[in-house]
C-alpha cells in the first residue's frame, strides 16, 4: 500500500518548517545593508524591476532612518511591494542587476530591504495613498489576483469607484491560494489584501465567476471600464497512462489546500513523492512535501537546469531543503498496485543533432506513494467568449502596450495575457498601467 | 627590516606611535597595558592644580559615522584629569621606572601665573618623566576659565608661558597647539620664539557634533543642555595635516620639531605626517575606537612601507613631502591630466558619470550605441578628480597626465613643455611678464 498519510511530523515542527524562509532584517542589520548601496545613476536595479521601483532612492531613505519614506517610494511603483519583496526572484531581477555583483559578487539584499521597509509601514498603516475627488466613474476588475488588486488601487487612487469580481471565496489569487506557504507567512496575502483595499473605493464580490454569475457583456453595459485579470485556470495534463489513478495529484491543487489549511499536520504527503514538472510550481511543490515531512522528494524534469523555469536560486533552496533534482527524463506512464500509486516510469530524454528534445529508448522507474503534476497551466478562454469575443494569441488574450483587449473598454493583465511571466511582480505592472490606460481614457 | 625607533628632543622611543594625552593615558592601568600592546611612548593626560576638576556626569562624547556606523569623527566635553595630582605623579613615577624604555611625557595646564608653572613642574620633574607638553588647546571647559585655548589663542601667552616653562625644568618642552585660530603659524613662531623645543598639533576643534531633534539640544546633552565640544578623528585629518604642513614650510618656524597629531588610525595615515616633517605622531580616537592593539598594525605597516621604499630608518622619509608644498600660485597650469576608466574595473554604478554631469563638466558618457557604458570625453574632462573621488572602486579611475607636445582635445591646444603659473599668465591682471 502506497504510504500517504498526514500529520508526520511533531507538532512543534509544522510551525519550524512553515516560518518564514528568509527572517525579516532587524534595524541594525537593514542600515548595514542599505550602506552597501552606491545610489547608482540610472540604476540597474530599477531598470530590472518590472515595476520600476527607485530602489536606490528607498534604500536611501532607510539609511537615513526614514523607513516610512521608503516604503511610500516603493508603494508609488508597486502597491504589492510587500508581497514582492517575499516572492519576487530578486536574483533574476533587481539584485541580479546589482552593480555589487561586478564588484564583488554580492548584490545588496534589496529584496529584504524592501520587506524591511514594506513591513514597518503595514504595521503602522492602514492604507497607502490618498484618493482623487470622485470621477462618477465606475471600472469592473475581474479577479482579485495581484493584477486586478493593483488595477483596482491604481483607479481607486484616480477617484474611480472599483468593483472587483472574484470567482473564489476570498481575494489574494496566486498570493493566497498559489505560493509557498514559507514565503507569505502570518497570514499576509491577506494583510495585504486590507492595506490594499483600505485606500476605499474598491468593492470585492467574492463568489462571483464570469461565466458563471457574471458576463462580460453584463460587465460592459453596467460600468464605464472593465479589466480582465483572471490567471490561468487549468491545469495541464500529463498525458500518460495512470494519469488518473489515486495518489497522482495536481500540485497547484495540492498547494491550494496548503495554503488554506490553518494546521499543515492535516495535509497528506507521500513518504516517497515524486514532482514532475520544472517551474516555479514544482519547487514550491516539492520544499513543501519535503517540510510536510516526506521521506524522499524528486523534482523530474524532462530538460536540464539550465532550462527549468524555476531559477537557479529556487533550484538550489530546493536542493538545501532535500530535495533531488532529476533532469532529462520524461513521464511515460504511472505504474500502480492495486488501485493507488506504486511508481512512475519515465523515458531518459537527450537533445537530438537538431537541438530537439528526444526520447532515448532508456528508462528509469522512481518508485512513489505519491505523485504531484506541475507541469503548467493554461488560460481558459471559455468565460470570455460571450457574444463578442477578445482576441487571443498563444492561448491567452491578446494586449497592446497599454494592457488594452482587442475590445473597447475591456483591458486585461496579469498571467491570463499574452506575454505573462507567472510573476506576481508582473501581474502588478499590468494592472496598473491598465490603470493609467483606463483613467486616460475615461478622462479623455 | 626597518628601523622605527625615535629620537623626539631627545626622548627615546621604540616606534613614533605615542599616545596623547587624553582619557587612555589618564592612569597607570591604561599606560601600562598600551605599553605591553607595543605604544612607543604616551603624553599622559593633562595635570592641573588640586582640587582636581570635575566632569560632568551625563555623556561626555558625541560622533559622527561613515557607512557601516564607522566612527569618523569624535567629539568631546571632557576636561582634564579629574584624579588627584599626587596619585597621578606617584602612577607616573612607577610606570616610568617600569617602562624605562617608553617616552613618557607629561601633559600640563594650570593657570597663566609663572608660579603656577614653576610649582608643577618641579614635582613632574621629581616622577623621572621624559618632558612636558603645554596643553594650549582643550577647546571647551577648561577655556572658559582662562587656560587650555584661551592661552594657544594668543601667541603672547604662548611665547612666555613656554618662557617661564624652558627657564624651570630641563625637561625637553612642547607646545601643544589648538586648531580653533586663523593662522596656525603665528601661535607656532610663538612657541618657539619661548624657546619651546617643538609643537604637537592639533588639539580638538571647536564643534557640535550633533542637534538631537527631539529634544532639541546639542549632543551629547546633559539633562537637557549641551555645550561645544572638542573634534577628533578620522575627519579631523585634513585639517591637521594642513596645519602641520603649514608651520613644516614657514621659514620661521622651518625645522621646529612636531609631533603629529589628528585621526591618525593607520600606518598610513602615521607615514604622511612623518612625511610632512613630523618625528612622531599621537594617537587617541582610534584607540578609543578599536582599542590599544592597532598599533601592531601601524608598526608593521610602517616597516613594510619603509622597506618596499628602502628607508631604513624614519629620518630617511620624514619631511620629504615639505618641498613639495605650494602656493596654488606656483602650480603648473601647462600640467594636464585627464580622467581614464579602466573598463576591466567599472562596475557601471554610473557615479562618475552623474557626478560630472550634475555638478561638473559632463565629460562621461553613460550610454555609448545603447549600451550602459561609463567613458571620458577628452575633449570636455578638465581633469578635475571629481569622478576618482566618487567612485566606488579604488583605481577604477585614474588621472592621467598629458605628453607635452600632444593636443589636448579639449582646448586644441598642444600641451606645453615648460612648466607656467598664474603669476606670469595672461588672465592674471597682475602678471609678472616672464624674463
């Protein structure tokens, strides 16, 4: 019998494993680090941000103990800054950028001083921003993700009256539902949630899914604006033989009632599971069954490191956590015993003269209690296409420069357009310049 | 290996590292263990009259840092030594039999009366020590009752209290001079003109190192109130080395003995005031700072510095930088250099690149075909430094100088041979036509 069980660990160690990845910097430790900075011109840092946070100017007001001035420069760029100082793959972005690394390989942690700043402002602030007088006009965001909560802000602050839709029971969207739980500790997508909602002016009906309690043309005629951040919604597939048998899971799913889950000894996780996929989902994935307390934990990619979409620091936390990485080999099937899980067979993969990814004919079986999928997810169209329909291309909806649809007055950002990256720091970009796109054209 | 061992008015020391007198040279405990830590000699801290002075009881020291908290300046409103005169002359008298081999030197300041004088001195004479160092300059305090400052602000005071103080004691004399006066070379000819046998400077400079904007006091604040203190410490160097620069090259004062004193921290910052005449230098903040154990770093570094330049001795350096100090008059205007950014060490902070921009000649570039890219344009660079100052990699950039007989993209002009000042140059209404 495959061994899948919940509550392996002592109680004791749920909280240990689930605390925070990165502590928080001290005072003391924030100034020494903000020392580190040049204050470069024209800083690459910002220039690697999608958001464009003046991180030199932030990182200047904590040296000088205006810590409430740094958080306010960062939120001007970026309302979730807090939430993207945690989640943000700082070394593919700003600290990648960091002048330090040509001078001594070691970029300014400016992803911990941005939660320093972030941080200290939350737990003194309600809010952040003040709003415009009253416009009278009104802008339908659909989904609460980061896109739509930093649309939403964004024309809050303008003087729009928001309404967000969002099809589950609460909003956050990846933050909250998505993420590893070690990376938004104490509850704080929602923490975020409030701060963001409390500039006023934003309404959130949860439970309400387009398609299902709300169409776009219903949409379109009852407000001035709509923006569309619904995420992905599907899951891919594997494709194999046993795909369906039990014990074989879906890791986004699986990460979902993670994060809901109040007490992680409720959870069950596999004393052998197996990972299949190479993003940022598969590593989140498999730390977190490593943490739930799963005896052996493999990552099974059918690429090498090089070409894993989680970067090469979430590969190496992976690593540290315990976690084996195994590249070039594809899924072939999932082998069972009785009706659960017993071990999934994958086909050793190589590149062939023409740089395609080929199978070898050699196989390699891994045994497991439990298999997660993480190998992508999809948009689903079905919602939108309602009478008039938004033009998609490569299977999501298709955007100009300003985040507008091939609709008038329908915008849309986050990872459901085309281009979507899977951050959440670039969700936050789309849905505020969708913002500024829609205030321009709703003052025109 | 090199030689570091001192001759200073003929006090013997091991090395010219020496203590001044200040709070680590107040008692016996401290001397005794910067001697065993390698301190070639120390100026115990300032004697007076009994009844000893009294300190204030509240936060004597303020700071102000550099990155990472440095500490790059100290200020202080401490007075003189508040023990009892007996029990520093008996501490004196054993720790320079113990220590025969270290300079002692004891620091003075009583009231501007010969007898005053005369009566200490004569029991510092009785303790064996090496000599005595007027302290003319404690800045705050002691000032207000007529010594310290008051004195070194007034070189007729200088010249005869030195006076008084050469005609009672065989014990060689120093002056020590205190920064908070217009022209340092007048209390220096001063001092010698009493027969001082050498000048120690600077003391501490008059500041307020901070203003606490809460309470709304000078710091460091005593219940409430806070009062100028003395400056010390590394951003205090400048303006020590000027001032000893500044009587190393008056003719009147050419060849006085001095002993360096201001932000000394490293061998380095030792070697340059040797170099600019001094026979020792004194050390307090940095002490205070990281303790008496930096000395062992200042007397290798001096000796490696020495040796890689073949002195073998300090009197082979000392006072080589003195014939190089000018008046900006006699600089060389035909002298060009221009600013050159080793593209191996750039780093691409772009501070070189603002600095000019903003506030200079905008002579580098920050985006050469759309590429982030930090270089000098020639034809705009006076080579004014300003871009080697700034930056963040120490010889990344570099200032270099012109051949004579190329053009200097800038002017168009081919870079002269001779050497050419202001005074004889066209511009200069007062020009001297050139023989």
């Amino acid at each position: 019998m495959p061994d899948i069980s919940a509550g392996r660990l002592d109680a004791a160690d749920y909280g240990k494993n689930f605390s925070d990845v990165h502590p928080p910097l001290g005072a003391h430790e924030a100034v020494v680090e903000s020392d580190r900075c040049y204050f470069c011109f024209d800083a690459p840092c910002t220039n690697a941000c999608p958001t464009s946070i003046d991180i030199p100017m932030f990182i200047r007001k904590i040296g000088t103990g205006n810590v409430v001035g740094a958080a306010e420069t960062i939120f001007s760029s970026n309302i979730l800054g807090g939430m993207c100082a945690r989640v943000c793959p700082t070394e593919t972005l700003c600290e990648e950028a960091c002048v330090r690394n040509l001078a001594e390989d070691k970029p300014v942690r400016i992803g911990l001083l941005q939660r320093y700043a972030t941080d200290h402002y939350l737990d003194r602030h309600a809010a952040y921003g003040v709003r415009a007088p009253a416009t009278g006009r009104k802008v339908a965001v659909v989904g609460a993700g980061p896109a739509g909560l930093a649309c939403a802000h964004e024309l809050a602050l303008k003087g729009h009256e928001v309404t967000i839709f969002e099809a589950r029971g609460k909003a956050g969207g990846l933050n909250e539902f998505g993420i590893a739980a070690y990376k938004a500790t104490d509850d704080f997508a929602q923490r975020e949630v409030d701060f963001i909602l409390g500039v006023g002016g934003i309404t959130v009906e949860a439970g309400k899914a387009l398609g299902r309690d709300i169409t776009l043309a219903g949409l379109k005629a009852d407000f001035d604006a709509v923006f569309l951040g619904l995420g992905l919604q599907a899951v891919n597939a594997l494709g194999v033989e046993g795909e369906e048998t039990a014990g074989v899971v879906d890791a986004v799913r699986w990460i979902e009632n993670l994060r809901q889950s109040p007490d992680k000894s409720e959870i069950e996780v596999g004393a052998r599971v197996v990972v299949i996929g190479g993003g940022m989902t598969a590593v989140d994935a498999a730390i977190q069954a490593k943490k739930l307390g799963a005896d052996d934990v493999t990552i099974a990619y059918r690429r090498g490191a090089a070409e894993m979409g989680a970067s090469p620091y979430e590969q190496e936390l992976a690593q540290v956590n315990g976690v084996r990485i195994l590249h070039w080999v594809a899924p072939k099937a999932v082998v069972s015993e009785g009706n659960a899980v017993a071990a999934v067979d994958f086909e050793r993969t190589a590149l062939n003269e023409a740089g395609r990814l080929v199978g070898t004919g050699r196989m390699v079986r891994l045994a497991a209690d439990q298999v997660m999928k993480a190998i992508g997810q999809t948009f689903v169209a079905g919602p939108i296409e309602d009478g008039e329909t938004v033009a998609l291309e490569s299977g999501r909806i298709a955007v100009d420069e300003d985040m507008r649809t091939s609709l008038a007055g329908v915008w849309a950002g986050g990872d459901c357009v085309r281009g979507g990256e899977d951050l959440t720091v670039q969700a936050v970009d789309h849905g505020k310049r969708a913002a500024l796109s829609i205030h321009a054209t709703l003052s025109a | 290996m090199a030689d570091l061992r001192t001759n200073f008015l003929g006090i013997k020391s091991p090395n010219p590292f020496w203590l001044a007198s200040a709070p680590p040279t107040d008692k016996k405990y401290n001397v005794e263990r910067a001697y065993r830590a390698g301190w070639g000699g120390v100026v115990w801290k300032t004697l007076g009259e009994d009844p000893a002075v009294v300190n204030v009881n509240g936060p004597r020291y303020g700071a102000i840092h550099a990155g990472d908290r440095r500490l790059a300046g100290l200020n202080n409103i401490e007075l003189i030594t508040d023990r009892p005169l007996e029990l520093n002359l008996r501490e004196i008298t054993e720790v320079k039999k113990a220590w025969p081999d270290r300079a002692l030197v004891v620091s003075l300041m009583v009231p501007c009366e010969e007898q005053n004088w005369n009566s200490i001195i004569a029991r510092v004479e009785e303790t064996g020590a090496d000599g005595i160092e007027l302290n003319f300059g404690c800045p705050h305090g002691m000032s207000e009752r007529g010594m310290g400052s008051s004195v070194g602000q007034v070189p007729e005071y200088i010249e005869m209290v030195a006076r008084w103080c050469k005609a009672a004691t065989r014990m060689p004399v120093i002056v020590k001079l205190t920064p908070n006066i217009t022209d340092i070379r007048y209390p220096a000819r001063a001092a010698k003109r009493g027969g001082a046998d050498a000048v120690s400077l600077i003391n501490t400079i008059n500041s307020i190192v901070a203003v606490d904007l809460d309470s709304f006091a000078p710091v460091p604040t005593i219940d409430g109130k806070g009062s100028h203190g003395g400056y010390c410490g590394p951003a205090v160097k400048p303006i020590a080395l000027n001032m000893v620069a500044e009587i190393a090259r008056d003719p009147e004062t050419f060849g006085l003995p001095i002993s360096g004193i201001g932000g000394i921290e490293t061998w380095r910052d030792a070697a340059e005031y040797i170099a600019l005449g001094c026979g020792t230098v004194q050390v307090c903040t940095a002490v205070m700072t990281y303790g008496f154990k930096i000395v062992e770093e200042m007397i290798d570094g001096l000796k490696q510095y020495m040796d890689g330049h073949g002195f073998s001795t300090i009197e082979d350096f000392r006072g080589l930088a003195v014939k190089n100090l000018s008046d900006w008059k006699y600089l060389n205007l035909n002298y060009i250099a221009k600013a050159k950014i080793d593209q191996d060490l750039c780093i691409k902070c772009g501070r070189c690149h603002i600095a000019c921009e903003d506030t200079s000649h905008q002579a580098i570039t920050h985006m050469v075909d759309g590429i982030r890219h930090f270089e000098v344009k020639d034809e705009e660079c006076v080579g004014c430094n300003l871009c080697v100052n700034v930056c963040p990699v120490d010889g990344c950039i570099t200032m270099e100088a012109m051949t004579p007989g190329s053009v200097d993209p800038r002017t168009g002009k081919v870079v002269p041979a001779q050497y050419a000042n202001w005074t004889t140059h066209p511009n200069n209404p007062s020009a001297v036509a050139a023989e």
